[in-house]
C-alpha cells in the first residue's frame, strides 16, 4: 500500500539524518513532501483545500494528505509528515482555533521552523489576520473555549505560536475577487520557494504547466508501484524540455535520480569504437557508468549484468532516458520493472513508438501540436521577448510563426533568427522561409529519417514529393507494384512520428515534407537527374530544355506558382521510368490563367504512368500513341479535350477517371475495359448527348458525378446502379435514384429531394431485414438495419439565419412526411457533443446544409468529422445542400474532408 511506501521512504531519510555527514540545513535536507497542509473543518477540506490540493497536483508539487491518518490521529505518524515537508501552509478559520490537534501541529511547525529553516505559509480564510495574531473577535472566543482545562503554559505557546505565524507574510481572502485566482497565486509562490518555478529554467517553453499536468495523471506519483512511462512525438516538438522539466520537479522526491541523454550513451559507447550495443562487455560498461553516476560512486565496478537490479532493487529512483533509438540499451539499463525499489519512475523518451511498445511501455504521452494561438505566443517569446507582436508586426508574425508549422523547434529557431531585425529584413526574409528550411531545423528533423531503412526512406520521399494528405488506399494503388505492404511502411512511419494517419489521409508535417524534398534535392546538381521534381523553376527548366532522365519516378508542378511554360515536344521521351506526373492548380475553374503551350507535334507520354493528373490539358485530344494500359488514376479537369483516345484501350488497372470541367468532350470515353473502374466524374457543364454507353455493368464503380450534362437525355445503360456509394447529380441531369446509396442533389425541391430516397431506404430496409432472417440475428452494422423508433434523419447546419430560414421549412416539410428528424436545438449553448453524436448514429441520413457561416463553427465541423467516419463505415446516408453558397465554394475549401465528402474531387 501506499501506507508502506510512505513509511519506507521515512525510514529510509531518517537513516540518513542519522549519518555523520547529514546537516540540518534545509538545503541539504532530503523532503518526502514539498507541503504540509495544516487546517481544520470539514468546509475547509471539501471547498479550499481540495482546490488547492488538485492545483499542487497538476504542478507535480507534492503534498501531504492526511486521508488515511484522519481516522486514528496518529500522533507520531503526524508530526514525522510536519519534519518531512519543505513548506507548511496553515489555513487559519474560525475553526481552526476549536481544535487542539490543529493548535500542536503548529507548534511543532514552528519547531521546525526553527531546526530545518521550514518555510511556512499563512492563509487567513474568512477572517482577520489580526485575529488570529490577538486572538481575539470570533476565533478568540473559539480559542477560550479550547484552552479551557489546559495548563497556562501550553495555551501561552499556542498563543505565541499564532502570534508568530499571523506576523508572517500570507494570503487574506478578503483581498482576493477570485479564490481560485488566490490559489494560483499561492501555488506558484510555492513554486518559486522549492526552486521549481518554470521561470528558471523553462519560462520560454510555453504550455509547459499543461504538459506537466497531463504528465502527472500518467506518473501517478502516489502509486508505490514501480511505472514506464514514454513521452513520444517527432522531433523539434519539446519532448525533452518536458522530460527536463519534469526531472528539475521529481527528482529530489526520490532517492536516486538520474537523467540519460544520447551524450551519455554515446560516450559510454566509445570505449568499443564500432562494437554493437549488443555486445556483452558493451552492455556490463553501460550498467556500470549508469550506476555510478546514479549512486554517486566513482570507484563502482560491475561484474555481471544482474548489479542493476541487485543494487536499485530497494531504491526508490526516477530514471529518465531522452533521445533514446536502440531497444538494446533500453533494455540493458531499466530491463524490468522489478530491477528497482517500489515508487519508482522510469520516463523514456523517443521519437519511435515501436521502441515503446517493444519494451511493454503502454503508458505513453503523446505530445501535441500546439494551437494557433500558442504558437504565436511562442515565436513572440523568442522573436519579440513578449508574449505578441508589437505594432507593426501582427501580420508579418503571424505569416512567419505559419512557416513554422506549430514545431515549438522551428518556432524558437525562426523567432530567435529574426530578434531585433526591422520591418525591412522580414519582408525581404519571406520568400527564403517559404521555399527553404532552416539548417538548424533540418538537422534536428533528419536524425528520424536517416534511421529509416532504404525501402521505408523510399516510401517517405513519394509522400513529402508526392502524395501528402492522400488517402491511405490510393497510395496503396499507386506504389503497389514498388512496396510489398504500403501499410507496414506507413505503420513505421507514424511510429517514428515521421506522418499521422487521421481520417485515411496521410499527412506529412510541413517541415519534414520540406525536408524530404530537400534530401530529394540533394541527390543531383541536375534537376533531371533526380527522382522526384517538386519545385517550380527546376521542372519548367526541365521541360522547356528536354533534360529529363529515366531517374524521374515523378513530377509535381503547381500552376498557380507560374506564369507561362512552353513544353517541348519530346519533353517526356527520355522519362522512360516516369510514374506519376501532377500538373494541376488548386484554384478553381483556372481562376489564375496561366499559358501552358504545347506544340501540335506532341505526341509521347511515358508508358509506365500510374498518375496522370494534368489540369487545363491544353490539346483537344491525348497523344495517339499514348498508352494507358498502367494508368490507376487519370485526372484531366478543365482540359480542352474533345475525346481522349480512339477505341477501345486495355484499362484493368484504371480506377478513376476525372474530367471534371472539360467543357469540350463530346463523348464518354470509351472504358468498357476498365474492369475494375470505381469512380468516375463525367464532367461540369458538359455539352455531350448521350450516344450508345460503352460503359458496361461494373459491379465495382462506387462513385459517378455528373453535374449540368445539360443535353443529357437518358442515363447510360448497363450501370448497375446496385453497387453505388455515391450519386452526385444537379437539376436535369437527374437519374434513376432507386438502390442508390448515397445522392448529392442540388436545386432541387424538398419534397422531390425525400421521395427520391425513400425507395432506396425502404428497399434496403427490406434486404437488411432478409439478411437478418437469414442468419438468425439482428443486424446491427448498418444503416439500414436500425429500428424504426430511431431518428431518420439528422440535420447538420449552422447559423441563426439558416435555422429561422430554411431549417424551419425544412423539418416542417418532412415533418409532413412523417420523417423522424433529429436537429440540435441546443447547439449554441455547447452542449457535449456525446449527445449529438449518438444523434447522428442514430439515424439513417445525413443533411448536411452548407451556407456561407458554416465553417466559422467547430462544433459543425465535428460533427461532420463524425457524418464522414459513419459514411465510410456504410452506417450512414449523406445528402449535401447548398443554401445560397456555390459548390464550388466548398469544393474550394483547403478541407479535405469537405472536397471529398460527398465525392467532389
């Protein structure tokens, strides 16, 4: 029990009191705890003492709780706690003088006071120092009755000892508008009376008391077992500041602390020049200068790998091992829990959470980003020595803390760069900071990198060239022919905190993806002669001069940051190994013209391309000896083709097919050999008239948009529409809606909009109950198989004009349909969104309204967050609405989810 391991560490102190060497002093003295709290009533311990417990707790600030003595009132026990803390807090009350155990307490507080130099803290909670100091008004009443039947000697020292005390510096209530805010205060002066104060050492580390606080919940410092805790997340993130921190407030808690850095194990490591760590003798060396210096023992020799244990078995020790990247040391140097005495810590910390699980540490803090608002606080700490711009420089802070990417690392860096430069030098320095990374930070961020394995390096340049914020399976199609298990690599990836997967997207932080282009930039003076193209001037120079090689795997090209680009003709010829070439804009409908010239005689693109997205395609149709046949994704928006191929073309590997916005095309292609076709986007304002389908039943196309076919006569025939996820159509070019599952509908009536889908809900409906019939079970994973007392449709929205506007015709109009509709009524007073979710999860359509406020609210964002994840899951049906907003507003959008929800590309 925790009992044992307070009495242990007591004992343990007093042997050392005991000694020669041991001094009375108070800066040499070893403290079990770092507050004694002295009060009395039970209005005290439920009100002010439990806030001011919970706030010492958050700081790692140790404090005695009297809970498990309270019964008995064991004296000794008592008064051994008052000698063992640095600081007593006494909270005079009205009550305080009615007990004489509180008034003892304070004599032997003042006793050590005396011996130890304890520090000791008044709080006068409700009533009067001079009070306390006379004793006289309410507490001197209560006083007298205490000292009733006592000697005159003890009730003239505890008079003495309230004098004293009252005389001190403290804490009056009645001064405070905010207790919380007196409690703040009193914790942070005991902060700075222990020495702990993050002023010292951390006051640039901003957020440094969250991280503490979240550190805590996980060290569980009351617990007398033995705990791993890992701290992880990518380099540049403040990881090691936290284990700092952390180890400036544990470590005189404990018998024996010891902070490891790479330093220390690559000295140890350099006796053996280049011996693994493996390596018997390299791992007695190890243990023996850890011991030494965690003993203080110079002299120590180990003979065996069993002294660790042996020697620490009953040791109460914090260990934190930063930087850490070999299981082997790991292992040789805190290899088990039973290695070490009861209350002991072991805080690891690593980029690579595979080290963490490998070693069984499943009690991990996973550090964050910080928000907006904190980084900015950050970069101004180190840029401005304030917590916000000055005048002048709000905007210019504001872009630059953005280069930064929220890495406390590059923040300080970039901060720190720029102190004391005018206005001028940070103009000037903008184009640098957006298109190169900072030396000091590459450094840090290469460590993770360069401890990747050749395949999983490979795997980590496509996606800071190439595919960043893409989903997981379409990577997956694209590197299938290049990588056994694309997702054991990106598994390795996240672990090594290099990418996160949120959502199925891949995204790489933007200060490792400027990394990865910089290693990519680093393999040829020739831009030809690399593996990947990504920036600008090199591609144009590239294609304009026909210097291309066959070590090209891929090429990126944003349009918006050009102005005009003349391809030669034989641009790709040598390109014989090109894989995937991007030429796309992100704005949209080509808002930004930009001249993209490519000769009549143009006539070759490489045959082994898997990607192939070129937007704005300047001729009106492909080369003619163009072939397809390795193509998995072909994206043609807004081109200027009229048709893309003769024929029939040998397409199995195809998988998506988008031309978005040619105006022009005149006919579908022809795809009736893309067997394993699933999605496919027509076009927008397209002018074609529907002539005998080529496209034939293809039982895997999933999504299919086709929006203002304005001539559209009938829908293609032999489209099994069985199969669909996704319908997106818009006014005329309305379709059959019967066993479609999901529908994007827009402009059209309400009425119109329910009676398209209720056949397709009843129809599943159905099915799922067959299914159910079938097995013996209720089927509970899909949307379909819900009860009919659940919600049918649920309404996600935002603004005060959509809700008294539209949402109100609405819910009236299926209302009268007999629709259950669920729509949250309460959702500006901020309600938990637990609620609302199982709102959503309960019915069987989603009505997203999209309006011109929609984004300015996180709550409608989560919960479109969870629409999506229940989308993907198949357990929901989405219908998109645009209230007085174009599509193309929010297809604009930088949000990921919001361009590929409801299938726009």
């Amino acid at each position: 029990s925790s009992k044992v391991f307070v009495l242990l560490k007591i004992s343990f102190l007093l042997s050392l009191s005991m000694s020669p060497s041991s001094s009375s002093s108070s800066s040499s003295r070893n403290w079990v705890y770092d507050v004694f709290p002295s009060f009395s009533g039970e209005d005290i311990r439920k009100n002010f003492l439990s806030h001011f417990i919970r706030e010492l707790d958050r700081k790692l600030i140790l404090a005695f709780k009297d809970n498990e003595i309270e019964k008995s009132r064991g004296r000794g026990r008592l008064v051994q706690s008052i000698r063992d803390s640095r600081i007593a807090v006494v909270v005079f009350s009205t009550n305080y003088a009615s007990s004489s155990w509180c008034l003892n307490e304070l004599l032997e507080i003042l006793n050590c006071r005396k011996e130890f130099g304890q520090i000791v803290i008044p709080v006068f909670y409700g009533l009067d120092p001079s009070h306390v100091r006379k004793q006289t008004g309410d507490f001197g009443k209560v006083f007298e009755e205490t000292c009733k039947n006592r000697t005159e000697e003890l009730k003239n020292q505890w008079k003495e000892a309230l004098t004293d005390v009252a005389n001190l510096l403290g804490y009056h209530t009645r001064n405070w508008d905010s207790e919380a805010t007196m409690i703040g205060n009193i914790v942070n002066d005991v902060l700075g009376k222990l020495n702990l104060s993050p002023a010292n050492d951390f006051d640039d580390f901003v957020g440094i008391e969250d991280h503490i606080a979240k550190m805590n919940l996980l060290l569980d410092l009351e617990s007398e077992e033995v705990r791993m805790v890992g701290i992880w997340g990518p380099s540049g993130i403040g990881k090691t500041t936290i284990a700092r921190a952390l180890f400036s407030r544990l470590s005189s808690h404990f018998q024996g602390s010891i902070f490891i850095d790479r330093n220390f194990v690559s000295t140890s490591m350099e006796k053996y020049g280049k011996a693994n760590s493996d390596d018997y003798n390299m791992k007695l060396h190890l243990q023996n200068t850890f011991l030494s210096k965690l003993l203080d023992k110079k002299d120590l020799k180990v003979a065996h790998l069993g002294a660790v244990s042996e020697r620490l078995k009953y040791m109460n020790v914090l260990i934190v091992i930063d930087d850490l990247d070999d299981l082997v040391v790991l292992d040789t140097l805190v290899g088990q829990n039973e290695w070490f005495g009861s209350g002991s810590r072991i805080i690891v910390v690593t980029y690579d959470k595979h080290l963490l699980r490998s070693h069984a540490i499943d009690c991990i803090y996973e550090v964050d980003f910080p928000s907006e608002d904190l980084c900015l606080e950050i970069f101004c700490r180190y840029a401005f020595n304030q917590n916000s711009p000055p005048e002048g420089f709000e905007k210019l802070a504001v872009e630059v803390a953005g280069y930064a990417g929220s890495l406390p690392l590059g923040l300080n860096v970039l901060g720190s760069s720029l102190r004391g430069k005018d206005k001028e030098h940070w103009m000037a320095i903008m184009p640098r900071l957006h298109n190169d990374l900072n030396g000091k930070i590459e450094k840090v961020l290469r460590f993770g990198y360069d401890g990747l394995s050749s395949k999983d390096k490979t795997l980590f340049r496509h996606i800071a060239c190439l595919f960043n914020l893409e989903k997981v399976n379409d990577i997956e199609l694209l590197l299938a022919d290049s990588f056994l298990d694309i997702r054991a690599g990106l598994q390795i990836l996240v672990a090594k905190s290099l990418v996160h997967v949120r959502l199925d997207i891949v995204e790489m932080h933007s200060l490792l993806q400027k990394m990865g282009k910089e290693v990519v930039r680093g393999q040829s003076d020739d831009p030809g002669e690399r593996e990947f193209l990504v920036d600008s001037a090199d591609i144009c120079y590239v294609l304009e001069e026909n210097s291309g090689t066959r070590k090209l795997v891929g090429i990126s090209l944003d349009l918006d940051e050009i102005e005009e680009l003349h391809i030669h003709e034989n641009a790709f010829k040598n390109m014989s190994n090109l894989r995937f070439l991007k030429i796309f804009t992100n704005t949209y409908m080509f808002e930004k013209e930009v001249k993209v010239h490519l000769p009549d005689s143009f006539d070759y693109l490489p045959p082994k391309l898997k990607l192939l997205r070129w937007d704005g395609y300047p001729l009106k149709s492909m080369p003619s000896n163009f072939c397809p046949d390795n193509l998995v994704k072909l994206t043609m928006k807004n081109s200027k083709l009229k048709k893309l191929w003769e024929g029939s073309r040998k397409l199995t590997c195809l998988k998506e097919v988008n031309l978005w916005g040619s105006e022009n095309l005149k006919e579908i292609p022809d795809l009736s050999r893309a067997i394993n076709l699933k999605k496919l986007y027509l076009g927008f304002r397209m002018s074609w008239v529907q002539r005998p389908s080529p496209i034939r039943k293809f039982n895997n196309l999933t999504n299919i948009g086709m929006l203002e076919c304005t001539n559209l006569e009938t829908r293609p025939t032999g489209i099994n529409l069985e199969y669909f996820k996704r319908l997106n159509l818009r006014e005329r070019s309305l379709l059959c809606l019967e066993n479609v599952a999901n529908v994007c509908i827009e402009n059209l009536k309400i009425e119109k909009l329910w009676e398209g889908m209720q056949n397709s809900i009843e129809n599943k409906r159905a099915d799922s109950i067959k299914e159910e019939n079938k097995h013996g079970k209720t089927c509970e994973s899909t949307t379909y198989g819900k009860h009919m007392s659940q919600h049918q449709v649920f309404i996600n929205f935002w603004g005060e004009e959509v809700r008294f506007s539209f949402i109100s015709h609405l819910v009236f109009a299926l209302s009268t349909k007999g629709v259950n509709v669920s729509i949250d009524k309460y959702e500006k007073k901020g309600e938990d969104l637990e609620k609302t979710f199982q709102h959503i999860e309960d019915s069987n359509i989603a009505l997203v309204v999209f309006s011109s406020q929609y984004t300015e609210s996180r709550w409608c964002l989560d919960e479109l967050v969870k629409i999506k994840k229940l989308l993907d899951e198949g357990k929901l049906l989405i219908i998109p609405i645009f209230y007085k907003v174009e599509p193309s507003e929010v297809i604009q959008l930088q949000v990921r989810t919001l361009r590929a929800l409801f299938g726009y590309p």
